[in-house]
C-alpha cells in the first residue's frame, strides 16, 4: 500500500499522457496489420526488422493495443502498476539477497520515484520493453536468492530475456552476485544459451548481425568512459540542483554499508552493459539501472526511516518538478497542434510543416515531429487521412528549395504550394497557420506563393518588399535561405 500511494504521484501526469515519437510509428503499422500476420511478425522481429529479443514485450503491448486502442491514459496506468510491480519485486529480491528488509523497503520507494525512470515511464507504449525485462529479472534474481525450484528459475530467466536486451548482461551476472552454489549459475547459463541460440537460428527471421552496427556501437573504451561521462552528467542535472538542472529543486544524502553498497554498483554496471558503447545516450535507457542506483541509495540511509523519508520526499518533488515542467509543456504542445491538424482541410498527397517545434523541454522529447516517422503516422492519425507527408520547415539551398525534416530532406516544387499546409509554433506553444509563402528573390524583395487554404486578394506577380506586405505579414511563412 505503501508503494501504491508513493506512485500515485505520477496520476499528475494522467490528463496529460500523450503516444511519443516511437509508438506513432508502431500504432500505424498495427493499425494497418492483420491481427495472426502482425503477431507472428513481432514474434520473429520481422515486425521492426532488427535482431532483438524483446517479442514478449511488444507480443503484450499489441494485445493492450488490440484491447484499449489508441487510449494513451489507458496505457499509461498499465505502465504505472508495472513500474510499481518492478519496485515491488525490486524489494523482495533485494531482501532475499540479504541486504536487510528496512534498505529493501526504501531501494523499491526510491526506485518508484527516480526521475532517471521517466525516459520509460512516461514514454509508455514503444519502451514498456524495459519495465517487463526489469520486472522479470527482478522476479528471477528473487528466486535464485531464495534458492527458489530451479525450473522456476529458468521461467523467469526466459521471461526476461525475451522481454527486452537491456537486462542480458544482468542474467550473466545475477546467479554470481547471489551466489547460491553452482547449480544457478550452469542452469541460469546453459537456459540462456540454448534459449537464445534456438530463439536465433529456429524462430528469427532477420540477419542476427545488421549492417551499420557500428553506425549505433563503437565498441571503444574511449567510448565507454564518453558515455559514463554523459549518464554522469544526466544524474546530476536530474538533482534539481545545478542552475542548468532539467528541473529546479534541493536534495540530501546519508550513510553507506559499503558490502551491499558494491553489489549494487556491479549490478548497476551490468544493467548499463553494451549502452556504455553505444553513440549516443537517451533517458530511457537509465530505466533498469535505476532499479541498482535506488538500491545504492537505500543502502547509504543505513535503513534509518527519517534519511528515507527524506530522500523519498526529494525524489517525490523531482518527479512532480520533471513531470510538470518537461513532460506536461510537451503534451499540452502536441494536444495545440493536434486540434490545429483537427480543424484543417486536407487530402492525400498533401504536406504539413509544423515549424518552430521545441524538440526538447528538459528530459522529455517533442511527442511527435523529431522525425517523420512519428510525426506522419500522428498526423494521418489526427486528420483521418493516410498519404500524408510531414515536415519541420521549408529552406533555400543553392538556389534550390527543400522541404526538411529532422532526419530527411528533399527537392520541393513550387507547384507544390497548394498542397501544403504550413503551421508555425510560437514560444507558448501556440500555432498560426500561414496561408502565403515569400521566396527571397534578393535586395530585400520577395516573391509570394500561395499555399494551401489561402483566400485573399491576387498575389503579386513581381517581387515585393517586407513595406508592401505589411497587411499580410502575419500570414507569411519566409522561406529560409541557406548560404552555407
């Protein structure tokens, strides 16, 4: 009852939950996907097209799809009784490990409201992968510490590893670090290998080894001390103490049993695994390890409850702080542009530029328009109408005009002018739709297009100045001109 009320913070977050980036991608494909055909494909990784072994997770987060839809309030408070199931399981595992019941009490409390969760949490539909492959583990180290039946342990061990990557290197390492003599560690092993060989050669369908891995790895250990350096930074700016922290608050510390204080730093470093190596670094990868740092942090209150309260009432205020001023201004942003799309007319084949979107409010990323493959599928979700094309804005590059995206770019015609619909965000998150597009002719002149949804008088065939368009300057969108 006691984690159940420390999670209830998060319900702040429930009018404003909102499908981010990754999830309108898979949303549209399930949408358009056959119920046999798309299971199967997830199954076999065929469904996103890279060796993964997360199919458990994504097997449950369609059937939650199947049953709620496009309910992201609904998916949310599935995510939230996982994650508190995670802090649960995280207590009782550590208990039995030994660490004593008043630290296994406070790693779960802290665990429940550690900002560096949120990258998951509030994404709550593409990245539940790391709250199901916690909550196994956290299930299976429980029955290896607890010398629990050994077929039991190797269920849990494959719950886990077919419920997402980031806990692999903690299925390595757990019957080690709680070392129950050696019939664990050759069965949690030889389940892992034979598990993982067969899952490889008899039920994935997709090159086990994918072309550009080195794009994502660079397996240095330049590299890895690059990015213990960054998730150094991250924990740090999520303390609400620096002047350039994601959010603004104080905190407090206390005392260490240094023993359990190294086994939680192991577990902690195998949690992290290969992301060490990877390029770059994202919030929603802190998820697992959270579960060690919050142990870390229960074992130096020394299981003194006013420590505990304290640092569980900070990390409460670090939750309110982070969900209200990085994860709510994002959602209300989406929720602005969403009614916007609602109210226009369009048509396939159309374009919509939604420029001058903030891409990041402290550790939550803009909902939709940091690539096309999220902000499409949202538009057509919104609108109703597929073969739609979105775009961030619309610049001039040696002479030529392109309609950008964040992660693509292509030729624009003018002809194309009536079929696109440009909206324009303002600091508050507003948007204003601009009817009429000025093309920099040189000498401060422009020439004007319209676009689509445009009413007004005959548009100038010459070049114009900015004097002569005072009337309409609010309904302009100037073209950028890149003179790189």
């Amino acid at each position: 009852m006691a984690y159940v009320l420390l999670a209830s913070v998060y319900l702040i977050y429930l009018p404003h939950a909102q499908f981010v980036l990754d999830d309108w991608f898979v949303l549209g494909r399930y949408e358009t996907g056959e119920v046999g055909q798309t299971a199967l494909a997830i199954v076999q990784n065929r469904f996103h097209g890279q060796f993964r072994f997360q199919w458990l997770s994504f097997l449950l987060g369609y059937g939650l799809w199947l049953v709620v839809g496009y309910s992201p309030k609904a998916v949310f408070l599935v995510s939230l009784a996982l994650h508190t199931g995670c802090a649960v399981a995280l207590r009782s595992a550590v208990e039995k490990l030994g660490v004593g019941a008043r630290e296994a009490f406070w790693a779960g409390a802290l665990f429940l409201l550690l900002p560096t969760t949120h990258g998951a949490l509030l994404w709550s539909f593409n990245c539940a992968f790391f709250l199901w492959s916690t909550l196994w583990f956290l299930l299976y180290l429980r029955e290896v510490a607890g010398e629990g039946p050994l077929w039991r342990q190797a269920v849990f061990l494959l719950l886990a590893l077919f419920s997402g990557d980031p806990v692999f290197g903690l299925l390595l390492v757990a019957p080690v670090v709680a070392w129950r003599g050696w019939r664990p560690v050759a069965v949690g092993g030889g389940t892992l290998a034979v598990a993982a060989v067969a899952y490889a050669t008899l039920v994935n369908r997709v090159p086990v080894l994918q072309a550009g891995l080195n794009v994502r790895y660079q397996f240095t250990l330049h590299q890895a001390l690059a990015t213990l350096s960054i998730i150094g930074n991250v924990y740090r700016k999520m303390t609400g103490w620096p002047a350039d922290s994601y959010f603004r608050l104080a905190a407090v510390a206390g005392s260490v049993r240094w023993r359990w204080l190294a086994v939680a730093v192991m577990l902690w470093g195998a949690a992290y695994g290969p992301i060490l190596f990877l390029r770059a670094h994202e919030f929603r990868y802190d998820y697992v390890p959270s579960a060690f740092l919050a142990l870390g942090l229960a074992v130096m209150t020394g299981g003194r409850w006013v420590l505990g309260a304290v640092l569980a009432g900070w990390l409460a205020l670090a939750t309110v702080g982070d969900i209200g001023q990085s994860w709510i201004p994002q959602s209300r942003r989406l929720r602005l542009i969403e009614e916007k799309l609602r109210s226009l007319e369009v048509a396939r084949g159309d374009t919509i530029v939604v420029s001058n979107t903030v891409m990041w409010i402290g550790t939550a990323p803009h909902f939709a328009f940091l690539a096309s493959w999220a902000s499409t599928p949202f538009a057509e979700h919104v609108t109703g109408v597929k073969g739609l094309e979105t775009a961030c804005d619309i610049a001039e590059e040696g002479g030529a005009l392109r309609l950008r995206h964040r992660n693509y770019q292509r030729d624009w015609k003018l002809e194309e002018a009536g079929r696109t619909r440009v909206l324009v965000v303002d600091k508050e998150g507003r948007l204003e739709e601009k009817k009429l597009l000025a093309r920099p002719v040189g000498h401060g002149k422009f020439r004007l297009y319209g676009l689509k949804g445009y009413r007004g008088p005959g548009i100038p065939g010459e070049a114009v100045g900015r004097e002569q368009m005072t009337m309409l300057e609010q309904g302009i969108y100037f073209v950028e001109r890149d003179v790189r």
